[in-house]
C-alpha cells in the first residue's frame, strides 16, 4: 500500500494557496498605484507618477500648444529610466530575490514617504514649471519606477500594477472564456483579473477622496501595504 500522499487529499489540498493569498499581493499593489497616480495628478498639475505614457502625451499637447510643465514631463523619462537601471543592477548583484524584493518594496516606501513630506512642505503647487512641483512629482515618480522594475524582474507572474490597458484587455479575455465555458479554473481566471482592475479603480477613487479631505497626507495609508508587502517579502511569503 503505497505511502505517497495524491493530489486530492487533504494534507496535499490544506497546502494549496487560497484566492486570496493568490489576489493578495496584485489587489494591494494595484490599490495603491492607482491611488498614488490620482493624487500626483491632482496636486501636481496633470503630473503622472505611475507611468511615463500620461507625461508623453501631455509633453507632446503642451509642446504644440505652448502650455507650461513641458521641461518637467520630459525630464520624467530619464529620471524613470536612471531608476529602472540602478534598481536592476541592484537586483543582478544579490541572489537572494526574497530579500531584494523586500529592499525594493521598503525603496518604494521611503520615496513615497519623501514624495508625501516634500508634498506637505511645498505645495500648493500653482506653477506648472516650478521646481518644487519637479521636485515632489520625481520622488513619486521614482518610487513607482522601482515598482515596475520589480514587477518586470523580481515579480513577473503577478499583472502590472500601474498601468491597466493589458489588465482591462486581460479581463475582457477571460470574460469572454468564461461566457464560452464555465469552469472552474476560468472563473478563478476571471476574478483574478477583475480584482486587479477593480484594485486600481478603487485605489483611484480612495486617492482622490483622501487627498480632497486632508491633502498630501492622503499618500501615508498607502504606505502601509508597501511595509506589509516588504515584510512578506523578507520573510519568503510574497506569493
């Protein structure tokens, strides 16, 4: 009688990652993504944080317009690149990658903690050229271009966090699996990718409520998934 535990027992199904364990880490960075890229945009004049497409386009609109902010929105590109390469060299000279991820989230939140103190200190900021905005908009900038170096290295089985064009394409895919056939593992497909779209969302919305009522202060809630997340991280638990 053979001594080997099979897939459907309860020993080997009690080892099996839950949903949420599964949704945990994706939900959490999209929430705070969208939050962050809402609330930059909000207090810093049409400035994105979270991505470098928003600032191209609004470069190349105040380039034929002649609207201000251009000097600062191109700038974002090699300040979001100069990251990318120092986080990933970084990473490329440690192997253990629980640990680096754990350096990487704990990087995000010193700058968002920097990006909310230089919020505070200098707005409002009511000069699309003004250094201060540079300043405040680069800190933020910078602590999500060391996520998404993260999320193109360390962690790239969970869907991007900052930019949901493929998330949304992703979702309406496997909506469309499901509607087609109704299974189990597509389902969980589905709520997979609808829970990342909707993390976003509802980061956004959270971002943007937060910063109406108590301004910059509204980046400090978000911090604390980033410490949470690092924590796992440390510890081998980032799923």
């Amino acid at each position: 009688m053979s001594a080997n535990v099979n897939a459907s027992s309860p020993t080997a199904a009690s080892q099996e990652p839950s949903l949420w364990e599964l949704c945990r880490a994706p939900i959490l960075l999209t929430i705070v993504g969208g939050a962050i890229d809402t609330i930059g945009f909000i207090a810093l004049v049409g400035f994105f944080t979270a991505h470098v497409t928003g600032n191209l386009v609004l470069a190349g609109a105040a380039f034929v317009k002649g609207g201000a902010g251009l000097w600062i929105k191109l700038g974002a590109i090699p300040l979001f690149i100069a990251t990318v390469v120092i986080s990933k060299m970084l990473i490329d000279r440690n192997r253990q990658t629980h640990r680096t991820l754990g350096w990487l989230f704990v990087a995000e939140a010193v700058f968002l903690l920097g990006f909310m103190v230089a919020g505070l200190s200098l707005a409002p900021f009511d000069n699309p050229d003004g250094v201060d905005l540079a300043l405040t908009g680069g800190l933020g900038l910078v602590a999500l271009a060391v996520r998404n170096t993260a999320s193109k290295t360390l962690i790239k089985h969970i869907s991007p966090s900052t930019m949901m064009t493929g998330n949304t394409t992703q979702l309406g895919i496997d909506l469309s699996n499901f509607l087609r056939a109704r299974t189990r593992a597509g389902f969980q497909d589905l709520l997979k990718s609808a829970s990342v779209v909707l993390g976003f969302v509802s980061g956004a919305f959270l971002g943007a409520t937060l910063y109406v009522t108590i301004g910059f202060w509204s980046v400090f809630p978000f911090m604390l998934p980033i410490a949470y997340l690092a924590r796992l991280a440390f510890r081998n638990e980032f799923k």
